[in-house]
C-alpha cells in the first residue's frame, strides 16, 4: 500500500496512462470525410453522383465512450488514493 501513497509512483503511473490514451486516441481519431479512395470506392458502391453525408462508424462512438469512462476512472481512483 506504500507504492500507492508515493506520489512519483502515482505521477508516473497518471503520466503512463495518459501517453497510451492519447496514443489510442491519434491511432483512432479520422477527420470527417473520405479521402480520395474512398470516395470512389463508395462512387462506385452506390452509384450516386452526390454523396454528402458522413456517418461516423459504430466503434468510433465506443471507443469515445469507453475512453471517457476511463478518464472518469482515473480520477475517481486520484480522488479515493488522496483521501486515504
């Protein structure tokens, strides 16, 4: 329980946890639109001359909740080792 209570453990264990996160995040993030492939690709799917809507996919909008629920974690955990 000693680990716990050092804050250079705690600091480097937040710090950590951060670079995964934001490496998770850069790793997953894609601007909205399509790059040129795709856009053909999808031309060519559909057959529509004007393709305007972009829908983000199902495990983006998951990855962003999880991610949120982590960070919330994180500081519940922060606050709970502070108290003690």
């Amino acid at each position: 329980m000693s680990v716990l209570q050092d804050r250079e453990h705690i600091a480097h264990t937040i710090g950590g946890l951060l670079v995964l996160l934001v490496a998770t995040i850069l790793s997953v993030y894609k601007p909205k639109g399509l790059t040129k492939y795709g856009w053909r690709k999808r031309m060519k799917l559909k057959n529509k001359t004007d393709i305007t809507t972009y829908l983000r996919p199902h495990w983006v909008k998951v990855t962003g909740i999880t991610t949120i629920g982590m960070l919330l974690l994180i500081f519940i955990l922060i606050i709970v080792i502070q108290v003690i």
